[in-house]
C-alpha cells in the first residue's frame, strides 16, 4: 500500500518522544513547583468563538483550520491556547484569581510549511490571570532559568517593555495610527539590519527627522540595565513611558530577589513582539551558544485581552509563556542526547533472554518492575538475535536465564556497553540496577 | 459576551485536570517499567488513510469528522489510535520487532453525544506488535493490575478468545455470514439477557436447534478456568477451537508465572468485545465492587489488521489494549479523591502571605522552590483575604513572612487544616515539608 503523508504533521516515533516526553516532563515538574496548576481544552471549537477579533484578528483568522460537524455546526481548530484561558475563565464565574495555570497541547495552523513550522505541534503553554505586579512577570523569569537549568541548556533573556516603547513613540512624535508598525519595524533590527529599518519606515511615512530621533533614543541606551533606566529616565517623561520605566525597575529588583542570574537578564529597548496584545513586560529567550536563532522561549504581559474578549468590566491582568517544544528539542539535538537521556531513561532498561524458561523469565521480570527497574522479556528470538536487538535498541543491560544459572539460584547479567558478564543472584542485581 | 459552549467537548479545570495528570503519570510509570515506549501521531490525517477499510470500516466512517485544507486536501481528525500505529509500522521499515510502544492522545468522533460519550476524548493505548506468544498477552494482564493496585481501584479481568468462539460456531453450525453477528448477540448477555439474546438470534435466521445447541455449550461450562477449559476440550474438537483453547491454556499459564491474582481472572465464553479486528484473546476490566457498569479498560489481540492495512506479505501479530481515562477518573471520583492526591499532589502546597516583605517573600519561595516543594506567593491580598483564598483553595500550608519575623530569622507557618501556627527557622520548615 502505499501511504500518504500529511505534509506540516509529524509523527514522533520512540527515540525522540522519549525526550520529548523528558522535556515535558521537566516543564510540568517546574510549573507545579511554582504554583502553576493543569488545564486541558478541547481542540475543537466553533468557529465564531476563535474568530472574536480580540482573539489575534485577521492573521490567526486566515490560517484556522474551518470544519463543518454533522450537526451543521461552524467549527475550528485551536489556533493557540490563550483565547481558550479566556474563555474558560468567562465560563466559570467560581474560578478564584490570582489563577495560575498551565496547558500542554495541540494547536493546528492551515497555513504554509517552511522549516520548523508545522501544521499541528504543540505549544506549553503558562500564565497567571489576575496580579498587576511585576512580582508576577520577574517569576516567570526565575522559572525560565530554573527550567533551561534543569534540561541543561544556556540561555539568556532580552526584556523590554510595551510602555516604555510607547513613550518613546510620543516623545519622537510618532503619529498615534503609525505608533505598531513603527515599532513592528524596529523589533527587525537584528534581522533586517539597521538599514533595514529605516527602509521601512521611510515607506511607512515616518520623517526623516523622526527616524533620525528614533534611533538617537534607542542607541543612546548603553551600559548596564541601570544604566540604561536612568537614561530613559532623563529623556521619556511622558506618563505612559513614566510608567514602563517604573515597572522595569520593579520588575529587575524582583528579579534580584529571585537570584536570577544579573548578566543574563538584558534590557533590550527594541524588543516588540508580535504586538497583538501584549501590554506591558514582553521577553525572549535564546540560547547563549546561539546554535539555534529562534527563541526557545518568550511570553509577556497582555492584561487587556481577556477583558475585551469577555467585554466585561471586570480588569483580568494577566502574564504568560509560550516554551517551544519542538526547538528546545532540536537545541538539545544539537547538543547530546546521552547527556540528557542517562541509563534510567532507557526503555527497557533490562531486556530479559529466556533460555528454555519462559516461564521463570515473567516472573523474574515481575521481581525487577515491582522494584521499578524498566524491563522486558523477549520471548521469540534466539540469545544470539536478542543480543543483537539489545544492542541495537540501545538497552543497557541484558539478563540472560538458562536452566543452569536457575539451578545455581543466579541468573547472568550483561553489560552491554562494557560488553561484560557477571553472574550474580537476582537481589544483587535489583539492588545494583536501582543504584 | 455570551460564550457558546460546544457540545461532546469538555475543558478540565485544575481540580479535575491535576487528578487526570496523576492517573496519566501512573499509567505513563507503569508503560515504561513493562517496556513500551512513548509516541505521539498527529491528529490530522488523509481521509484516505482513515478510511481504509481495515481501519474500522463503516462504522467509524460514519463518525470521522471531515475538513479541507486550503490546499484542497481532504483530510479528518483521527477516530482512534491503531490506525495510526498501522501507518507508523508501514512507513518506517527501520522499526524492530517486538515493537512496544504506548501513545496518550486525543481522539474525535463526530456522532451523538450521551452521558460518558463525548466528541472528543483522550485514549491511552499500549500495544505490542511481532509477537505471537501468549506471553504478550498474560504481560498486559499483569500490568493491568499493576496499574489498578496503583491507582487504588480493585478490578477484576473477564477474558475470552476469539478463536474459542469461531470453534464453539463452528460446532453449532452457524452458517459463515451468521458468526459475527451471532457472536455480537451472545456478548449482550450481560445487557440484554438471555431472552433478548435469543430474541436477536431468531431475527437473525438462527435455528431453534441452533439456538438450543448454543446455550447448551455456552452455560455448560462451569467451576474453575481449569474445569471449563476441560469441559470445552471434550466437546470442541474443531482445528480453530482447539487452537484457541490451547492459547487460553498458554495465557492462564503466563498469567501465573506474573503472580496475576487467580480469582481475578475470570474465563467468560461468552465474551465477545467489538470484532472488527480481534483475532485472540480479548479481555475486558471492570471494578470489582460495580459502582461503575462499563468497563475502566479492555484489549485483545488483533494478528491481521496491520498486514491487511499495509496489504503486506509480513505478518504482524498485534496484542494491546485501552485505558479509559475518563472513567478511571469517574470511579475515582466516586470513592475517595483524598486518598489519591495527597498533600504533596496539591499545588501549591505552600501559599507565602507576605506582610510588607514582597523581596524577602520572593527570595524565600525560591528557596523552598530549589527543594522541591511547589509554592506561592501571593502578592495583592492582605492577610485576611490571603488566608480565606488558601483554605478555599485547599491549600495544605501558608507561610506568613512578616519584618518581625525576618528579624528573628524565623517565618510563620501555618497547617490549614489543623488550624495551627508555629514560628520556626525556614530550613526547618523545608526539612519538614520535604518529609
């Protein structure tokens, strides 16, 4: 027969799930220590909800999957996670805030492939609804660290923040409708160049005066964090970029508090984001060997969103991350699986050769599973080919039982990368393997 | 806004989500120790591939939710996971055999919603596929009450063979296009009783006789598994019956060796499951005590459907079996969620109220973070407020961190439910959580 396959859809077979699970599970680990609690939403949707103009508007509009069900219903496929936060949080009035959740799952986008975007992946999704603080974003910092610490990657994170850059559109007296795509613009520095830039904003319809002053104000940030604040400071006296100072420099001492690693944390003040609706503290995270240019992380405040999707006159701040899972994935590619993935890891971790004794073989597997040592029990090839699948299948050790080693109350057990054999009763084993 | 909610799906909020992670973790603990490993197949799928056939034919179909991309594909959401591991054998001739792996994911089905039927759902599977051997049988049985041990629900195993029934038909002689759906009308024993069995046999242009000889047969056999599989060998002399009674003979064999508790494993003629792809053994696993009448998980084996999928020379003997999330957490619900999810399950299991001393409050959640213990801190509610949100939200301990304290170098902590305060050092409060 012959197969056809879904272009932008993946299946991930065992050799890469086991990381991928590994990944998410130290993810899930660290968002329950931080007080991150689960939710799961459906997949499907109807189609006006993922439509609401506040959910990302036209551009997520273009590549959501449409379905029509037997019942004649208009239905989607999730583009993101955050529009069903806020749906959940409209439909249940009890939920008490601040709410703190995370959610692993699915989205579909019926849009181009190119490389690393796929039509269906999956997104780790982790916000808090209902604290103004910046105690609350310099958290979400802690926990990137603690996280990438843990999986064994170097990052760094640049941070900016929205009002700041607004400020700084009035002081340079960016008109009110060219204040997004002039800054849309400037987010581009690192890719499009400085020159770049510019280009774009001559054709947008920004003065050459205005560009002129633009690029004074951001170059002139140098130094430290601190450093770069007070020059802010001296310049942006307006109250929104007042205000975006000020909740910088609370956000950074909380940061302190949280022993964030100082140098790692860097103010970059042509940082945007994808401006749909962040409001406030927006951040990535790269890796520091710059082996993979994409962030591997990156989230930010967003406390208008939730409130106009409700139309409620409730205020429902809120801040959240997006981790990727598939680039965390290719970093540690990059880097060594068997770092990541030791012994315990290994599914088996004991394959069990039965040499004529079937029977002995289960139960000497049962003793090894109720000691929580991963095993399996081969019961249809010869040593020779069981060695080989061992082998090939990357299993740790092998525990070979024949008549004989019964008899002896041992059973023999092989170390397949040192390629030795030791026989030794069954406890010992259990004991060793358990370490 | 008025938010539409659709019907057959479900968003699970942290009180039941952080139970369903919990049963998934024990189920996702207990796959690996048995040796299968993860993977994950994408939910969109060429309708073709759905629609093969060997897939499930018409009955699945009829319930297969169907959209084009903006390509002009015609693609639907998966209806359940074999047919995808069908397809991840037949495009990856690298894979070896036995082939053991578990997938956990969504599924869909576009038909009428009824109490515990839902459009989209999660199933567990587990799956061996290149073994022959009832030793692959008997190891799902074991695992099978490995898991339910775990999970603290007490479940019984009813088992039959698929083979055993086409002897049995053949003995009767049923006509060939009557044994499926004759075998279908006997598994409703249990539903429709004996008349209505008899009922759906005589509308179906079984014979009196037949009828009679059938009965007979069935409730002959009686006593222990050893007695009944006695009693079949004198009567059913047939070749596929004799060969499904010798693979009964082989599993109940297995299953000791495994220690599977005996009286738990009960041998029912009767059995029959969905047929569609069952060729072996096929079992399914209710609670002992019965406060929940569908089945927590079932299995079987299925020798053909892969070979007939990919249309393949190679045989691809297949046993595995499904683990109902939703009613795993059904039954729980209706005994003692306390038991399961423990204090150290609760997120957070430390609320800090900080009076005054936001940085300090920080520093120490992250202390109490780097040693595992999974905590908050709440940043914008005031002592009274605060404490009234932790005993809502079952909080098992606050931290109340004041300047009076972090002078004495001691913080205060208190056990919601025993309504206790104690001041103590910080180091002696983690060495007690951590218990």
């Amino acid at each position: 027969m012959d197969i056809p396959v879904l272009k932008g859809t993946r299946d991930y077979l065992p050799n890469e799930q086991i990381i991928r699970e590994k990944i998410v599970g130290i993810l899930i680990d660290k968002f329950k220590k931080y007080g991150f609690k689960p939710m799961e939403t459906a997949i499907l949707e109807y189609y006006s909800v993922l439509a609401s103009k506040y959910a990302g508007g036209e551009e997520i509009l273009k590549e959501t999957y449409k379905l029509t069900d037997q019942g004649g219903r208009q239905l989607g496929l999730r583009y993101e996670l955050t529009i069903k936060l806020a749906k959940v949080i409209g439909l249940n009035p009890m939920i008490r805030f601040p709410f703190k959740r995370y959610e692993i799952g699915k989205v579909f986008r019926d849009g181009p492939v190119k490389t690393g975007r796929l039509r269906e992946f999956t997104q780790c999704d982790v916000d808090v609804v209902g604290v103004k603080s910046m105690a609350a974003d310099a958290e979400f910092i802690a926990m990137t660290f603690d996280i990438f610490k843990e999986i064994g990657l170097d990052v760094k994170v640049l941070v900016n923040n929205r009002k700041l850059l607004n400020g700084i559109m009035e002081y340079v007296e960016i008109p009110e409708d060219k204040r997004i795509s002039t800054i849309l613009s400037l987010d581009k520095l690192d890719k499009i160049g400085k020159d770049g830039v510019i280009e774009e904003l001559r054709e947008s319809g920004i003065s050459e005066s205005q560009i002129d002053k633009l690029f004074q104000v951001i170059e002139g940030a140098a130094g430290s964090t601190q450093e770069k604040i007070a020059y802010f400071e001296n310049i942006i006296t307006n109250e929104i970029g007042k205000e975006g100072l000020q909740e910088l420099k609370d956000f950074f001492s909380y940061c302190s508090a949280y022993e964030v690693p100082e140098d790692d944390v860097i103010f970059q003040p042509s940082l945007a984001r994808g401006l749909a609706y962040y409001t406030g503290t927006m951040w990535e995270v790269y890796l520091k060997d710059g082996t993979i240019k994409s962030s591997v992380a990156a989230g930010g405040r967003w406390d208008e969103m939730i409130k106009n999707f409700l139309q409620s006159k409730l205020d429902y701040p809120a801040v959240g991350m997006t981790f990727g899972l598939d680039v965390i994935y290719e970093a540690l590619k990059q880097k060594d699986f068997e770092g990541f993935i030791g012994k315990k890891d290994k599914i088996p971790m004991v394959l069990i050769i039965p040499i004529n004794t079937l029977t002995e073989s289960l139960t000497i597997a049962k003793k090894l599973r109720d000691a929580g040592i991963s095993t399996d029990v081969i019961v249809e090839k010869k040593l020779k080919r069981a060695l080989e699948f061992a082998d090939k299948e990357g299993i740790p050790y092998v525990i070979i039982v024949g008549k004989a080693e019964l008899e002896k109350n041992v059973v023999k057990i092989r170390d397949m990368q040192a390629q030795q054999e030791t026989e030794m009763p069954l406890e010992k084993v259990i004991k060793i393997l358990k370490g």
